[in-house]
C-alpha cells in the first residue's frame, strides 16, 4: 500500500503530505540558530558603540529575549517535525500491515483451492 489517503475516523490522512509537512517543519527551523547568531554579532556590536547608555543595556535585554524565543522557536518546531515524520511512517506501515495481512500468500492460495476448489 501506498502513502494514499485512507479514512479514519472522521477524516482523511494522507501519509505523505503528513510527512511533506514534517519535512518543511524541519527544513524551516534548521537555519534560525545561525540567523539569530548573526543578529547577537549585529547587536554585540551595537551595544560596544553605545558603551555607558541605557539603550545599549535595552537593546542588549531585547535582543537576548528574541534569542532564547528563536531558540526555543527552532527545538519545537524540530522536534514536532521528527514527531510527524514519525506517525505518518507509523500510519504508512500500520496500513501496510493490514493491507498485506489479509493477502494470502501463493502457498495459502493453493492450499485452499486444493482443500475448497
């Protein structure tokens, strides 16, 4: 069985789009750290050249608060990624397993048409 759409429950998954959005998940966190670095190089700088000034320590606070939201930002989305990448391998093979369950295999087959005709 394919990652086709199948019914369940009351809506419909679609195996592959689940892990396309996975993918995107992951692909769309990976660069943050290394943007928000170069943001704390750009703001380093700046708070140097505005030594001794209250906006210099505000500038400083609010850039270490968008930092540690970014990076919070990149460990969630990364790991809800790799947790939809692994349900929809979960429902590709649970379908695939019950989908080749219930085919008999060539020795069953004639099994039965030697018992049943």
């Amino acid at each position: 069985m394919s990652d086709h759409a199948e019914y369940c429950g009351g809506f419909q998954l679609d195996a592959g789009l689940l892990r396309q959005a996975a993918g995107r998940a992951v692909e769309t966190a990976a660069p943050i750290p290394g943007q928000t670095e170069v943001v704390l190089d750009s703001t380093r700088q700046a708070v140097a050249g505005l030594s001794g000034l209250r906006c210099a320590a505000a500038l400083d606070g609010c850039t270490g608060a968008w930092h540690s939201l970014l990076n919070d930002l990149h460990a969630r989305m990364s790991r809800h990624g790799r947790h939809l990448e692994t349900a929809a391998l979960g429902y590709r093979d649970t379908d695939h397993r019950a989908a080749t369950g219930f085919d008999p295999t060539a020795a069953q087959r004639h099994n039965f048409v030697q018992h049943f005709g």
